[in-house]
C-alpha cells in the first residue's frame, strides 16, 4: 500500500552558520571527520558530482582548499579587531542557522526495493550510488563553501562519532 503512495522522500535538519564577524579559517589534518568527509562522495558517480558542484557555485579554489589542503572555515567566537569576545554571535562562533537537506527520487526500482522487503541499508546504498544528495554530503557542500562547520554536520547527520 505505502509504495505506491508518494513522490518523493525528503528530511531536514536545521544547523549552525558559522559567525560572518568572527570567520577564521583553520586546517583539519588528519581530523576523522575530515577522512569521513571526503569518503563521503567515495562511490558517487563522477559527472552528477560535477553537475552539483557547479550547480551549487563551488569555485576549483574551494573545492582544492577543503579536498587538497584540509582548510575549513569556523567562527572564533572572538571579535577580530579586540580580541574580546564577538559581540555579534556572543563568543559561540556561530550565528543563524541553514538547512541540510536530503531528497530521494521514488523511481520504479525504488518502489520495487520496497514491495521486495529490501533492507533500509540496501536501498540508502542504491539511492546514494544514483546521485542522491544525503544530509551528509549537502553538509558537505555546505562546509566546503565556508557556511557551516564539519562538527555542526556530524551532530545531525547520523553519528558516526
């Protein structure tokens, strides 16, 4: 019955920007959410992660800061020109929030996965071998173009931690 009833799969999590005033950069080495990050886009097809990455506007220099050189934003919580703390996120470095999305296309070989009985695992790994953007890679995105931090994705992405 419920297979044949939707169009489309969505969730949503809300999670911190980082703080405009208080933006510092810093390098991640060989922090384990960096590792878990890039292996996040491990088995995605090639051309659907160029059509997103160019259809979310992320530059070949941001793409090389985060992937190459491990250079993320994060909020210092602390106001650059004083060095007291920032008075505009309150010294947390973050201000504001952003969404992570995730959407899922119900194909006909999704729908047969469920009228199958297929395990939840088996159709995550077929949607996310078809292109779909999980909360985890749009995080991703996110932290590449400098919006949000690794450590706010993986507190609303499935903890791997």
């Amino acid at each position: 019955m419920l297979a044949g009833t939707f169009n489309l799969v969505m969730a949503e999590r809300l999670c911190r920007k980082v703080c405009e005033h208080c933006k510092s950069t810093k390098v991640l080495g060989d922090d384990v959410k960096f590792q878990y990050a890039k292996d996040s886009f491990q088995n995605f097809d090639k051309n659907l992660l160029k059509k997103e990455i160019v259809a979310r506007k992320i530059s070949q220099e941001q793409r090389d800061t985060f992937i190459q050189k491990g250079i993320v934003s994060f909020g210092t919580g602390k106001d650059p020109k004083t060095g007291e703390t920032c008075p505009v996120c309150g010294g947390s470095g973050y201000k504001g929030r952003v969404g992570l999305f995730e959407l899922m296309d119900y194909t006909e070989e999704l729908k047969n996965m469920l009228l199958e009985n297929k395990s939840v695992i088996e159709i995550e790994k077929y949607a996310l071998k078809n292109g779909m953007i999980n909360l985890e890679r749009d995080g991703i995105f996110k932290v590449i173009k400098g919006i949000t931090t690794l450590e706010e994705v993986y507190r609303y992405v499935k903890t791997k931690f």
